[in-house]
C-alpha cells in the first residue's frame, strides 16, 4: 500500500485513494502510448517479404496472385538475382510427390498454366543457379509437341455429288426452214458478157476508192487545265517511345517415372 511507505498519508483515507487511483490512471496511459507507439511503426510494412517471396511475385505463381486458388504449392528452392543489366531473374524448383489431390494436372489447374508440350534443353543458369540435379531437358510449358499428329480434317462433300433437284430444261434447237431453191434452168454467159461485166466493175471500184481513202480530219485536241495541287499539312513527328522489357517466364516440367502418378519437378525461370 502507498500509505506503508509514505508516512504522510497516516490516517488520511482520502488522500490515500486518490494517490492510488492517480498511480493507476498514470502507468494505464504509459501502456497505452506504448502499444500506440508500436502499432504506428509496423502498420503499413506488412510482412517481412523473402527472396522465396519475391522470386514467386516476380514469376507469377504467388498465393496473393492467386486469390481464389484454394490451394499452394511451397517451392523447395527457391533464388532471386539480378542479371548483369540489372534486371531481376528468379529460379524456383517445386518437387511434386503425385497422388489423387497432388499432382501436376493440380498443379496447372492452380496456377492457369496450359499444358507441357516438347522436350526442351534447360538453361544453363537455372541448373547452376538451384545446383541440384536437374535433368538435362524437361517438357516446356505452352510448347506444341511437334511429335503430336495432327488430326485429319473431315471430308467436305464435293458440288458435283449433289443430285439436282431440277430438271433438264435446256432448250432444244428447232430446225429452221429451208428456202427452196428454184428449179429453172439459167443460161452460161457469154465470154463477151463475162468481160464486159468485169471492166465494169474494176471502173466502179476505182471510182469509189479516192473517196475512201479521204479521211475527214481530226479535231484539234483542247488544252484541259492541269490539276491544282491540294495543299497538305507537315506531318507531325512520331514520338519515340522507348521498349520497356517484356517479363518472360518459363516452367519446365520433369515427370518422376518412380513415382506416383502426377509425380513431377518442375522448375521455373522467370525474368521482369
């Protein structure tokens, strides 16, 4: 009690109550400002973000860019550097142990990812990056397998198989009527007719070979106005906009034959 140690309060109930009540009031307040304090310096940094972290962000395969997923895959290793130009690359290793619920058509299903396609070599930096065993090639991710037949296309059926539903209504061609050719007997000429007629002739087509041959003459071509050119803006300058680039991602799947099935390594190499 106060009053043990402080002598001025013998014998003084009051006092020794509000001396009290005051001691409370006092060390509540230092709690409070202490835990105000602390709350204002961490509120606002969230969690302390890994290179595990930032290596999934930068790949895309983080539980935050997944909302709805339901379901993670926690990589086993996990690097995040920087390339010589400075920009960030990550390598990220997952080891799937297969099953009904695990596996990697799970896996696809979690992250959006399409299906493995081809075998693909797999770089050099990511196998000495993880330093583990990585296999020397692995089926890539968004890939088309070359080795995949194609499916045949189904047959279209041709015009001509096609029966018309129409008749034949091609016109035919009647015959037309002969003039009948008469029957009485013309008389030869004489040679004296025959050249007679001929100097005739060669008179008329002398006379009349002048006047073809006379062409009226032609026209005078008019001068036409030639086209006024249309006046046209300076064309603006197109700004140069530098390439920013692009983030690339690529996953490499490796299925485990001794294992269960959907068994699996898979290994991812993302830059931004």
């Amino acid at each position: 009690m106060p009053s043990d140690s402080w002598p001025a309060l013998h014998g003084r109930p009051v006092l020794r109550r509000t001396v009290a009540i005051g001691l409370v009031i006092f060390v509540s307040v230092l709690a409070a400002l202490a835990v105000r304090g602390v709350n204002a310096l961490t509120v606002g940094r969230g969690a302390i973000e890994t290179d595990r972290d930032r290596a999934e962000l930068l790949a895309g395969l983080h539980p935050s860019q997944h909302p709805g997923a339901g379901r993670y895959y926690v990589p086993v290793g996990a690097v995040y550097t920087r390339t010589a130009d400075g920009l960030p690359v990550a390598y990220l290793h997952y080891r799937l142990a297969g099953g009904h619920e695990v596996g990697v058509g799970d896996f696809l299903r979690t992250y959006d990812l399409a299906a493995p396609g081809a075998l693909t070599p797999l770089p050099a930096d990511l196998a000495e990056a993880l330093g583990g065993d990585e296999p020397a090639e692995a089926r890539e991710v968004g890939v088309p397998d070359p080795s995949a037949s194609p499916s045949s296309p189904a047959p279209t059926p041709s015009a001509s198989a096609a029966p018309s539903a129409l008749p034949d209504e091609t016109p035919t061609a009647e015959p037309e009527p002969t003039t009948p050719e008469p029957t009485g007997h013309i008389a030869p000429a004489t040679e004296s007719e025959a050249e007679s007629e001929a100097e005739s002739e060669a008179g008329s087509a002398a006379e009349t070979a002048p006047a073809t041959a006379t062409e009226q003459p032609l026209p005078a071509p008019e001068d036409t106005p030639s086209p006024t050119p249309t006046p046209t803006a300076d064309p603006t300058p197109t700004p140069v906009v530098t390439p920013t680039p692009a983030r690339a991602r690529r996953i490499y799947i490796a299925p485990d034959p001794a294992g269960l099935p959907g068994a699996a390594d898979i290994y991812v190499r993302a830059t931004g």
